[in-house]
C-alpha cells in the first residue's frame, strides 16, 4: 500500500479527510517522461521509500516497482526533495536511455520539499495494518508521530480526567441527551462517569466528563458519542465495563464486535456508521474487552441519573467537550461529506434520492398551483403539517360493503387531484382542448363565472351544500376533541375556541386558508390541539386523516358529482362524445388566455440553492426529515407525481 504521485512530481494526491488541502501537480525539473507514478511510502523503520512504477499489468494485478532514496530530506525537509539510486539495492533496476527517455538516470528532483508531504505520507501509512518490526539493537528509528483515531481522539479528550487502574479494569456509566430537535438551537449532549467501588468518594464517582456532539442529531448519536468518549480515554488492554440505559448503543456495540461496521454491505445501512466504525476500530486498535451492561432509564439509580444531569447540562457548560464532525479521524480512507461541511451518516441510497428529491422540490415550487403556499405564512395559527398532509393522502378508508376497492381508487385518485388542483374543470379543458371548450365557456350551473377550482366551491349554486360540509367538519373535530378532553379530564371550551377561530372555516375568493383546507394542506394545529390534550401524535394523526377523507367523500358527492352532471348534460347538447374527447387535438390552435391563480403574487418563501438555504443540509445538521425545512410544498410527491404537476405548467 502506497501513495501514488503524479507522473513525475512527488506530488501529494491522497486527500485526507481531517485536512482537505491538496497540491497541484508540476512536472519535475529533470526526469524520466515515462508514463508510470512515482510512489512514496514508510519503510520499516518509518524512513521515506521512494519508488518508479515501470511496469503495470492490470490483469494479473501487479506491477514492477524500482526503488529510490533520498538521504537528506529528513535531515533538510524544507529543501527540494533529491532522489538518487539505491547503491547496491536489488530494488533498483537501472533503466537503460532510449528515444523517449532523458539519459539522465542519477538525479531527479522534485519541486516539493518532505515537509510538504511529510504529513500526507505518515497519515496514509499509519492506517495500514503492517506489522512493523523496530526491534534491531543497532538501528535508530526516526520519530513518527501518525495521525491516528487514537491520536485525533487524543486532541480532543486531552484534558478528560481519569483514574488509573492497577488491574485495568475500568467501570463507567453513560448517557446522552438531545433537546430542540429540527429547529437551529438543536443539541446532543453526552457524559460519562467513571465509577471506582471503595475508593472513598461520594457514591464511588471517581471523575467524570461531558460535551457535545454536532450534526446528524438523534438520541441513538448522543448516547454512541458518550461511548466513543469512554473508549477513547480507556488506556490499552483494558476491560472496560460500560452501564447504558440505551438499548440501541448496546446493540451498537454488539456490532462492533462482529465487525459489523468493516463489512461495507451493513456499513452503509446503519446509522450513525461513521462514528460507529471508529468505536470498532478503536475497540481492536487498542485491544479493549468492553462489556455493555443494560440500565433501566429513570428507575431511582442515582448513578444513571446522575449521568443523565450530566449530560443534560452539557447543553450549555462552559466545560462541555465538543466532538465536530472534523474531530474525527475516520475508519475507512474516505468519507462522505455533503457540501464539505456535513459528514453523511446515513445511508447513501436515501441520501441521493432525498438530493433528488429536493431538485425535483425546487422546479415544484415555481409552479403556479402552489404560490397560494406563500400567503399562509402571515397566520402564524395556519402552518401546514406536511407530514399530516402526505399521510392524509396516502390514508385509505376501510372497504364495506357500500365502499367497495373500486370506489376506495376513485376516492383516492380524486383526492390527489383535488390536491394537486387537476381536477378537469372548464378552465383546465380549456388549455388542453381549446377545439372543443371555447374560451367564453362559463360555468354550467351559475352560467355567471368562469370555472376554476377556487370557484368549483364559491359558486352560488354550491355555497349552501360547501358551508353544509365545512360545518360538518368542523363539528367532527370538535367531538374528537371532547371524547380527548374527557380522557384527559381537562375542559375542553379553549380548545374548541382556538378551533373555531380559524380562518379556513368561512371562505371567500380572498381566503387562501379555506383553500388550503380544502386542498388537503392541513395546518399543524390540528394535531397541535389533540397533542396537548394527552392525545399521541400518530393517533391525533390518524383521527385527523379519518375526518379528513370523510370530508373529501362528501365534497365529491355533494359537489363534484352534480357539478360533473351539469357539464356532461351541456356535452351532450354540444354533441361533444367521448370518441371526439379522446381524440389527438389539432395543431396550431392558439392558446387559451386564461392565466390560472394570475392574481397571487409570486411565491417569498421559494429560496435558491446559492442563498444558503439548502433543505437536505438543515435536516442533517438540525434533525427531523428534509421537507420539515422549507416552507413550500411537500416533497415526496415529487417523485411520484412529477409529470402530473408538470403537464399544466402551472
């Protein structure tokens, strides 16, 4: 194992991932113009080895190497590195002049000197696994000083205090701690106590620590950190016993010893795989016999609860440790790092498909349709949850017999397009068919306004049966949350009053809230209200997805289906058939001129990827999924329903 250089410059090219500086490549001043590398390694006894690649056969994967050396570059690092021919080497193998080579076979120098590369070098070659012999009497071993998980974890745990043991046998309690999850203010806390029996302090506390951990939040990280903490301070050839209230860093380190994290297919597909391949290495590097033991979190054990204090006001002391992400020396010889800042520690596949689907997101948003979005934001009552939101849609009411899997499609294709503003009113057929819906077509039951989807609901023929259905959905709510305020025993009039206070429940052609509502964008204070009457968070979520569906039925059967009867009776009139519907339309007809939502203004919540503002970065960094960090439309039906949006360009 080597690292490789240019043709003919010594030219660090191996990009470590604790600094990311590299050097340009330039020829050397006098050289070869062969077309091999050059290649610079450790000898055993941590001295530079230089060699020439000559001959490279790919096939049986081996090449032919010629060994050079250079006496004075440790001795004058800042001067240009010399090389010269190994007197006497077998390893050198004399390469006789031709056309394409210079003659001059004894000297060679490079443009960069060894303190230049020093640090490259010795960082590769410390972690390959040679088993270095230093053992000759008369041979002086130059100091290396590689940079190691050991070494980096040695920066950051410099001043962590602990207690020696005679029979190197070490006892500690951890826990971890994580507050403001998805918002900036986000915080992983990790502590540690080492705990000595009859030593004479107060309930056997020897020492202890604690810090913090960034990006990728999650509990499962907080508590992991505390471990990595633990085995990093623990000296070699201990035992080390590690009482954890967390089930998944037991798990975690049962992995470990499987080497489950060297194994790339399951590397990959754990999370937090980066810093849990450094605890597996640094559990083999130093030879550690580590014992989880379970604790049971909260149960009156004052030592894991002392941990838990720890870790929980590591938050904000001023003698918390902090673990970045460039604190951590990897396991592999390269990482993944999103936008040179973030390292990845989630799967790879998930990760490009959420990039995707945020390129996807961004055309989204320009879209017409969902401009109204932006107007919501001046309600701070009406904030759309877009996890309610995606799981409504996706919510399938239960077959009977009077709702049949035929009629269960037809309700869930009328949903998605009732929120996607496809549904085929008169003004959406007349941009696809402008042969057959002429531009001066009004609605078929007022005959008074041209019909969109903000009038499918505002006309005078359907106000009364559209108020009949957002009362009903109204008062279906408000009995949901009596049934909660009664299991809670907590009066439930406040609760019902900030219900009825919102704007969506009276609409007009200005109320984007009732729009909203009715398009299925479900704000988030629907669940907000069952949550704080003891209700959790899944079953409010599925109560609301129930009311919800009930209220699209009724819409389609109240609204939809007369409407629908109307303009088929007015076809028929027009002797306009299904066969002439489905056929090409002709070319070169012009335009419709009606522009859909032409009164909105355009959208200030849509933010560019220059601005700084990057969805898939915040949610590695602050927590929770990627759509939960934008203020637009949510972004998995993107992917599924790309060309649906796209169709109308609006």
């Amino acid at each position: 194992m080597t690292i490789w250089l240019d043709d003919v410059a010594l030219a660090f090219n191996f990009t470590p991932t604790i600094d990311s500086s590299f050097y340009d490549l330039t020829p050397c001043l006098s050289s070869p113009p062969t077309t091999k590398n050059w290649i610079v390694t450790l000898d055993d006894y941590g001295s530079p080895f230089f060699g020439k690649q000559l001959l490279v056969q790919a096939s049986r994967g081996t090449c032919s190497i010629v060994h050079w050396i250079s006496p004075d570059c440790e001795s004058s690092p800042g001067d240009l590195i010399r090389l010269s021919p190994c007197p006497g080497c077998v390893a050198h193998i004399p390469l006789p002049p031709s056309k394409k080579r210079n003659a001059d076979l004894t000297l060679l120098t490079s443009p960069f000197t060894w303190a230049d590369i020093e640090d490259g070098v010795r960082l590769y070659y410390s972690r390959l696994e040679f088993d270095i012999d230093s053992s000759p009497a008369n041979t002086t071993v130059a100091s290396v000083t590689p940079f190691t998980i050991e070494s980096s974890a040695t920066a950051v745990f410099a001043n962590s205090p602990l207690v020696i043991s005679s029979d190197l046998r070490y006892i500690f309690f951890t826990d971890g701690s994580l507050i403001n999850l998805g918002t900036t203010d986000v915080s992983m806390g990790w502590s540690w106590m080492q705990i000595v029996p009859d030593a004479g302090f107060p309930n056997s506390i020897a020492t202890y620590a604690h810090g913090l951990i960034r990006d990728n939040p999650s509990s499962s990280r907080a508590e992991a950190a505390a471990i990595y903490a633990v085995l990093t301070i623990s000296p070699r050839d201990s035992e080390v016993t590690i009482y954890t209230d967390s089930q998944t860093a037991i798990d975690g380190l049962r992995s470990c010893f499987s080497s489950i994290y060297s194994n790339s297919r399951l590397y990959y597909k754990t999370t937090n795989f980066e810093l849990w391949a450094i605890i597996e290495r640094t559990i083999f590097s130093k030879n550690l016999t580590v014992l989880p033991v379970k604790v049971k979190a909260h149960s009156g054990n004052y030592l894991n609860d002392f941990a838990d204090f720890l870790a929980n006001t590591a938050h904000t002391a001023s003698s918390s440790i902090l673990i970045s992400g460039m604190d951590l020396a990897s396991a592999h010889d390269f990482v993944l790092i999103y936008d040179n800042d973030v390292v990845c520690e989630s799967n790879p596949r998930y990760l490009l498909k959420q990039y995707y689907q945020t390129q996807l997101m961004r055309d989204l948003l320009n879209l017409t349709r969902f401009h109204f979005i932006s107007l919501l934001s001046s309600n701070i009552d009406y904030i759309v949850d877009w996890e309610l939101t995606w799981f409504t849609l996706n919510f399938k009411p239960s077959h009977d017999a009077s709702f049949t899997p035929e009629h269960a499609s037809r309700h869930l294709t009328f949903k998605f397009k009732l929120f996607l503003d496809d549904l085929p009113t008169l003004e959406k057929l007349k941009r696809t068919r402008p042969d057959l819906y002429m531009d001066e077509l009004t609605c078929r039951s007022c005959i008074d306004r041209m019909e969109d989807l903000m009038h499918l609901f505002m006309c005078k023929k359907r106000r009364l049966p559209m108020q009949q259905i957002l009362q009903s959905y109204q008062n279906h709510l408000i009995s949901k949350l009596l049934e909660a305020s009664n299991l809670a025993d907590i009066d439930p009039t406040p609760f019902i009053a900030k219900l009825t206070s919102l704007s969506c429940w009276s609409f007009s052609s200005t109320n984007w809230f009732s729009f909203a509502l009715i398009r299925g964008c479900l704000p988030k204070l629907f669940i907000d209200l069952f949550v704080d009457l003891s209700i959790p968070r899944t079953s409010a979520i599925k109560v609301i997805a129930a009311i919800h569906n009930n209220f699209v039925q009724k819409f389609r059967r109240r609204i939809w289906n007369p409407r629908s009867y109307e303009k088929s009776r007015w076809e028929n009139a027009m002797n306009i058939t299904y066969k002439l519907k489905t056929t090409p339309k002709p070319s070169n007809l012009p335009l419709s001129t009606y522009i859909p939502y032409s009164s909105l203004p355009p959208p200030t919540l849509h933010v560019s990827r220059d601005s700084g503002t990057d969805w898939l970065k915040n949610s590695m960094k602050y927590g929770l999924p990627w759509f939960n960090h934008f203020s637009g439309f949510m972004g998995h039906l993107t992917v599924l329903l790309n060309n649906s949006f796209c169709r109308m360009e609006c």
